[in-house]
C-alpha cells in the first residue's frame, strides 16, 4: 500500500472517530450511553492498532523525525521496533488532539514538552483516587499539610 492510500486510510478513520467523540463528548459524563460510544470509537481504532511514523508525521503536521524523537521520548506509544518501527495508532490519535489544541492557541514551538504535559495531566485527571480526592477537597474533608501563606498587607 502507498504511502498516500495508507494516510488517506488513517486520515478518514480519524475523522469518523472524531465524530464519534463529538457526540460522545455532547454527552454528560454520567450518561452510560458517553462511556459505550467511546468504547466504540477506540475499538475503530484498535482495529487499525499500528502507524507508520511517515503517516504519524503527515497527520501531527511534524517531521518523521520529530515523530521518532517522541515516539523515544515516550510521548507516542511504540508497538514495534523491529523489523520496523511501528506506533500506537490510539497514542497517535490523543497525541493528535493535543497538537491541534496547542496549536489552535497559537503555540508551535517546543511542543514536545507541552504535549508530554498534557497527556501526563489528563492520565493524572482519569484516575479514579484522584477524581476521589478532589471531591474530599471540594467538600472540605481531609487535611492540611501545608498551609498557604497569609496574605501581605498589599493582599499578596
């Protein structure tokens, strides 16, 4: 397969995918019907289960070598390495996400960093204890370990 069909390929996955997600997303999170079509949109690509890092590259808009870089750096998921490497195609397309997030706010430089930041905060977010932990903040229980500084007289 070319390397043109193979990203046309990936390219309409995504955008089925996406549509999937959009509704899914309109959805309160406490609506069973969210958490299934979710499912459903990461079954589609589980299916595909691996990305060349060229067709990574043509779909994050980076080079293949930025690709491989992050692909080293653990920000995208590596399913092979040998006889060649392969990526995630589920890490390519939540990477995906993010770059178009960052972008859409004007930032094009040093988005290793950032999307690395990202994903590491939103798998922090997904975390059942720590969801849990929130809402005893939010409700007042626990306790202080530190407190926070008194305000100067300047309200500082």
């Amino acid at each position: 397969m070319t390397i043109a069909v193979e990203e046309q390929r990936v390219r309409n996955l995504f955008e089925r995918v996406e549509a999937v997600e959009d509704v899914a997303n309109s959805l309160p999170e406490t609506d069973g019907r969210r958490r299934r079509l979710l499912d459903v949109s990461n079954a589609a690509l589980a299916e595909e289960a691996t990305i060349r890092p060229v067709i990574a590259a043509k779909l994050l808009g980076l080079s293949e070598k930025s690709v491989r870089t992050w692909a080293g750096e653990g920000v995208l998921v590596v399913s092979q390495r040998a006889p060649r490497l392969l990526l995630d195609v589920i890490s390519v397309h939540e990477v995906s996400h993010v770059i178009r997030e960052l972008r859409a706010l004007g930032r094009d430089r040093d988005l290793l960093d950032a999307v690395w930041h990202r994903i590491n905060d939103r798998a922090l977010a997904d975390r059942d204890d720590f969801r849990e932990s929130l809402r005893q903040m939010r409700r007042g229980q626990g306790r202080v370990l530190r407190p926070l500084p008194e305000p100067d007289a300047d309200g500082r």
